[in-house]
C-alpha cells in the first residue's frame, strides 16, 4: 500500500505572549511634564529593543511575558477511511 499520509507537518509551534496592563492613578501636572520630557529618550529605547527582540538579543521588558504552548511538534496526518475499504 502506498504511503498515506495526506498533511505533514514539521517543526509546528506556538508562542503566546501575555501583556499585563498598568494601574491607572492620579495624574498630575508634574507627572505630564516628566512624561514628555522623556518621550524622545524613550521612543529610542523602544525602537533599539524591538531591533534586539527581532535579532533574538536582549532580555524582554516587564511588561509582558512569552511561552511556548507547543515547540517543535511533528505530526502526520493520513486518510484512515482508505485503510478499512476492502
């Protein structure tokens, strides 16, 4: 009997990446000054980690977490409705 096998599948995996949200608080005039102060200083962190993170270099921030639910899997899928036909 040939070989049977309708979808193979190779080195299947996924990785779900779980981003936690901030408290919101009291915003005051001070907290809106400092924030736009730093604004230029931080969209330059931003873009240098994203440029790690698509190289593979770099720790990831604390504000979300990655995990892989499956890594590597293999599977073979075949038509087992052929096999009990006589």
């Amino acid at each position: 009997m040939p070989n049977d096998t309708i979808i193979t599948v190779e080195n299947l995996g996924k990785k779900y990446r779980i981003r936690h949200q901030q408290a919101e608080r009291y915003t005051a005039l001070r907290d809106v000054t400092a924030t736009r102060a730093v604004a230029p200083l931080r969209a330059l962190k931003s873009k240098l980690e994203s440029r790690r993170q698509k190289t593979g270099n770099g720790a990831s921030s604390g504000i979300s977490n990655s995990y892989f639910d499956l890594r590597n899997s293999t599977e073979e899928f075949s038509d087992s409705a052929k096999g009990n036909q006589r």
